[in-house]
C-alpha cells in the first residue's frame, strides 16, 4: 500500500465527514491528477475507491475516473465465471456449504429447503448433483425460495425442475417473490406449516437485510427462523465489518477487506487483464458501501462473529464440529474450522465465513467429498 495515496484517500473521507466538500474535491482531484499514475492496473484499487468517494461528492473528476475505469470493464456474467474459476474464496465457498447442507439434508425421505435468497438456483442445483454422488438424495425435497429478483426466481425453478427430474427427486418448488423486511405472519405461518426437518440456507443473502424504525431486521429474522425449529441454518458471508453507520469505519473496513482480495488475485497465475477484470467486480459493492446514503445502502456486510452471535443470541446453537468437512487449501486461501463457522481465510483473517447452526446440540457439520479435495488440490 502507498501511504500517501492512502493518506489522501482517508483525507477525502475526512473532509467529506467535516462537511468541507471543497477541500475533499480538491484532494481527490490532487490524487488523480498527480499521484496516481494511469499507465496501468497497479493503481486500481486507489481509481475504485476514488471513484466511489467522488460520486458521494459529486466531482467533476468523476468522468475522468470512469473513463480510465473504463478499460477494465467486461460484462457481469464474464466477471463472475472469472471469480468462479479462480478467486478461492469464491471457489471454495459454495461446495463446502453444500457439503455442510448434505450432513442434514441428504438421506431424509422428505426435507423442507428454506432459501433466503436463491437467485438463480445454481448453488441449490450444484446440492442436488452433491446428494446424488453421495447417493444421499431424498425421496422428496420441498424448497421454499425467498427472492426479490423475479427474473431469478423463474430461473432457478427450472433449473431445479430439470435437475429434479434428471436426477429422479420428487421436487415442490415454492417461489416467494419478496425481500425478508417485507415478510408477513402469513408467510411464516406457510413455512412453518411444512414442519421438520427443514434446513435454512442463506448464500450472500441475509447481509442485505435492512434495519428500520428502530427494528434490528436480522434479530428479527432469526428469531423468525429459529421458530420454525430447523435442523440448521448454513449462511455463506463475507466477514467485514460494512454494516457501521459510520462512513470513515467502513472505508478503511472496505479498504482493508478489498484489499486483501486483491492481494489473492494479484498472487493468481493468470494475465494481467483477467486480474484487472476481476477486481472490476468488487468495484459496485465499493461503491455501495462508500458512496451511496445510509438509508440507501444494500452491502451491510458484518463479521463473522457478529452472525454467530446473532444466532446465538435467537436460540440458535453454534456448530462445533466440523472435522467432517476437513480443511481443503486452494493457494494462498486455507479453510479454518472454528466454533461455529468455517472461515475461508488469507493470513491469519476470515474474508469469507460459512456459518452453521443448529436449533439443537450441535451435531457433526457433514462430510467433505472426495470431489471437492481433487478440485481445490
């Protein structure tokens, strides 16, 4: 890290802060303009995070930072193939949830999957095809799939559809199209009505989750959920504290966990173009989190401790054991097993955490597939 470049940046958040929009513009324009250099990647997380900071400001830089960002960008779904195929805490983090969903899921004759979240269904689908290598498939799998994107929500019914009827599982598909803050006790009363065992997955989900008059949602949420009396609750988060109302806490937070996935993708065997690329991903949650009002923000990412506690603190008991699941390495990235989670970790620090917990003593988190060690080795 450059520690003047740096220094300029925290600057700008200060002066922000302090309401003298003048002088921050004029620091972000003294970085752009003569210490940043241009000529390449080696700046762009510096560009990203300037970028961020002067949409929030409203500078007239912003167009000259765009138009440099410019060069980096490539479509969303190219992006994300990118970071599936070789960004470890992207590759790692939904086969080993699913392994840790297979220990409750997978030889039940009827199971309840509550997603908070789907999407498109690929992880959900990527499960099916786990359970049947395990040959732990159940005869019948409800999943009740909670999803603000309409688009998604069609998509991963078929695509569960199809993979339900390759693989011969009976499957009901219950399609909820709403975010969690909008919820209401009917829709409660219909998930509880399916009973146990049920299993509740929440992958990159639940940290959208928004608090409001006064009302902490997540507590209220998992409360929610803990009612039902779940097997387990499995969530796929990133560990970084982006949920503080405090605009300098969560740029350096940002700063500091952005720029140690960065240091992964510098340290991958790819070309230089693909690593640009990659990191172009991050570059709208950056934003999201820098940039954008309080009452507006989507990215409220929490530590992972804050999660367990969360859960404890509903009734939840933290998962203990995860020596099932064993601790595959993929470069720079290893697997910790902790209580309560596996952390996905560089260093000595968690960037991407799987926590689980479950409604009773904690149990066994499942088993790893031989699968997941030949692709990670």
């Amino acid at each position: 890290m450059d520690a003047k470049k740096y220094a300029t940046l925290a600057s700008v958040v200060d002066e922000t802060l302090a309401g003298r929009t003048d002088n921050a513009r004029t620091l972000l324009s003294d970085l752009v303009e003569t210490q940043l250099t241009g000529a390449g990647s080696e700046d762009l997380q510096y560009y990203i995070f300037a970028s961020a900071l002067s949409k929030r400001l409203a500078s007239d830089k912003a167009a000259e930072i765009n138009l440099y960002l410019r060069q980096f960008e490539t479509t969303q779904i190219s992006l994300f193939n990118l970071l599936a195929q070789h960004l470890p805490t992207v590759q790692l983090a939904g086969p080993l949830a699913n392994e840790v969903l297979a220990g409750f899921v997978g030889g039940e004759d009827e199971v309840t999957l509550l997603d908070v979240g789907i999407g498109s269904g690929r992880q959900e689908v990527a499960l099916l095809y786990l359970l049947a290598t395990q040959r732990r498939l159940p005869r019948k799998l409800n999943i009740i799939a909670i999803e603000p994107d309409a688009g998604s929500l069609l998509e991963a019914g078929e695509s569960l559809a199809e993979a339900a009827m390759t693989l011969g599982v009976e499957l009901e598909f219950h399609p909820v199209h709403k975010i969690v803050e909008e919820l209401d006790d009917a829709d409660w009363r219909f998930f509880a009505s399916f009973g146990t065992p049920m299993v509740v997955l929440g992958a990159f989900a639940v940290h959208h989750v928004r608090s409001s008059g006064g009302l902490n949602a997540r507590d209220a949420l998992f409360r929610r959920l803990r009612a039902l009396e779940p097997d387990a609750v499995v969530l796929c988060e990133p560990s970084s504290n982006h949920n503080s109302p405090s605009l300098r806490e969560r740029f350096a937070a940002a700063w500091h966990h952005f720029g140690l996935t960065f240091g992964i993708i510098d340290g991958l065997d790819i070309g230089g173009a693909e690593k640009s690329a990659m990191k172009m991903f991050f570059a709208r949650e950056i934003e999201d989190i820098v940039a954008n009002a309080e009452e507006t923000r989507y990215e409220r990412h929490e530590p992972v401790d804050v999660w367990v506690q969360r859960l404890r603190d509903a009734g939840f008991a933290p998962c203990t054991d995860f020596s099932m699941i064993g601790t595959p390495v993929s470069g720079p990235v290893r697997v910790a097993a902790r209580d309560g989670y596996l952390g996905l970790d560089y260093g000595d620090e968690t960037l991407v955490a799987i926590v689980c917990a479950t409604s009773g003593v904690p149990a066994s988190a499942g088993r790893i597939s031989p699968m997941l060690l030949e692709q990670v080795a």
